[in-house]
C-alpha cells in the first residue's frame, strides 16, 4: 500500500485532482460547520437582482439578489455529502452482499448474482423517481434511491475478488488454522480485495454527485429550502439565454468534482495494478 502510495503521489494528474476533492470537500465540511466563507448568507436577499459577476458578487446573483457563489459553498456540504454517503452505503451493502455470494458460493452464490442480474434490469432512474415519491423530496429520500442504485457494481466486483482469493494457500492455511468461516472473510480474503473495492468507491461517489444533479435537474431532487449543485443549476436553466451565469457557475462545480474524482480514480486503480509494482 506504501508503494501504492508513493507512485500515486508521482502522478501529476492524481495530485491536481485530489487538491481539487480535498479543497471542495473541505469546502464543504467548513460550510457544514457554520464557518462563513463568504460575505453573504446563503439565503440572503438584496436589490442587486440577477447581476452579473461583480467584485461584490463573485459569481454574480440570482433572481432574489441572493449571492450565487454563498449559495454554492453552502450547496458543496449537500452535494459532497451525498457523494460520499453513498459510496459508503454501495460499499457496505456491496462487500456484503458479494463476500457471501462469493465465498459460500453454490446455490446460493448463484442465487444471490440472479438477484443483482435482477436488480441490473430495472432503470436506475425508474428506481430513484419511485423513491422520491415514496419517501419524499428529502436528503433521505436521496440517499436511499442512490444507494439501492449504486451497490450492485461493487458486490460483483467483491465477489470476483473473494472468488480469486479462496483459492490461495493462506486461505487453506487459515482453514487449517480453525478459524471460522467469517473471521477468514474479514482477516484475510477483504483485506487483500481492498485495492480494487477503494477503486470502485472512488469511482461511485462522482456517479453519485451526478445522479442527484440529474434528479434535481429535472426537479425530482431536494426541495426548498435546501439546495446543492443540482438545484442551482436546474434553477438556472430558466435564464440560460438572458443569465448564462446562473447555470454556468453550479455547472462548472459539478464538472470539476465529477472529473476531479473520475480522474483519481483511474490514477488510483494504475498506482494499485499489481503489474506496475514489478516495473
């Protein structure tokens, strides 16, 4: 992992996308401790109605005066948040879900992978409009459609691990040892499958990012008065031709942090290929 590391450290891609995801998610975090990082509050209405950037207004305003860039800082805490939470929820339900299918195998392995073939068919965003109606228009309800979307890809991947891992002889060893069949699981076979699995959460979270864009673009996302990347730019869509800066800006944000964490994902899975190791 230290070699890992050291090669993802001499990437120079890697290393201006994680000052891009770690500056956004520090953004966020700041945002989301009540630090004010601008001059305005995020719900702060004034006479300079749908102004152009400014040395007042950064990113210029929206239709009540509100100050667009206060509104994206407060937006990061929401859209980094939810990213992240559902790479955490796909990685927990996934490397459950495919450790059992992989390591206990036959029938049930078999009808565990039927269930994801299953769950494959059904369109993500039919999935994630009947949750929103279910549920509601919340963080919640965002969450838990993102997160019923968002798993399948890493419990394949995990039970593809766990199925290369068991035919080691550490495993053998370990069995021989009497240890039980989960501590094998959680001490040798996840372990040694992390590499991979980190790849893939890494990849999840700016797939997350625009899936709630998506959904709030169209106005089945968060509803008043929360706000998050999403919904800045869906409500600059209706100014497009006359206030191209009301969906430039929060577009800009959700391009910069799609691409930011895409790229460090794909700089990770090189620095984590174990044919690189050996050149």
């Amino acid at each position: 992992m230290n070699q890992a590391w050291s090669r993802l450290l001499k990437m120079p891609t890697a290393l201006i996308c994680l000052s891009i995801v770690i500056s956004l998610s520090t953004m966020a975090i700041l945002s989301a401790s009540g630090l004010d990082l601008s001059a305005y509050a995020f719900d702060q209405t004034s006479n300079d109605i749908l102004s152009p950037p400014s040395s007042s207004h950064w990113m210029g305003t929206d239709e009540l005066g509100r100050d667009l860039c206060s509104r994206i800082i407060y937006g990061s805490r929401l859209s980094i948040s939810i990213g992240i939470l559902t790479a955490l929820i796909a990685l927990i339900i996934g490397t459950a879900y495919g450790s059992i299918a992989g390591f206990y195998g036959g029938k049930l392995g078999d009808f565990l992978m039927r269930g994801i073939d299953i769950a494959y068919s059904l369109p993500d965003l039919l999935v994630m409009i009947l949750m929103g109606v279910l549920i509601g228009r919340g963080t919640a309800g965002i969450l838990i459609s993102l997160g019923l979307v968002s798993w399948m890809g890493t419990a394949r991947l995990v039970r593809a691990q766990i199925l290369q891992l068991e035919q080691e002889e550490f495993v053998d060893a370990a069995r021989s040892a009497g240890l039980g069949q989960i501590a094998i699981i959680l001490k040798h076979l996840l372990p040694n499958a992390i590499g991979p699995v980190i790849v893939a959460v890494t990849f999840t979270v700016p797939q997350a990012i625009l899936s709630e864009s998506t959904l709030s673009f169209i106005g089945l996302g968060l509803s008043p008065p929360a706000c998050s990347w999403g919904t800045l730019a869906s409500d600059g869509w209706r100014s497009l031709r006359t206030h191209p800066h009301l969906i430039f800006f929060p577009s800009l944000f959700i391009f910069l942090a799609v691409l930011s964490f895409n790229l460090l994902g794909d700089s990770l899975r090189d620095a984590l290929d174990p044919r690189l190791r050996r050149r």
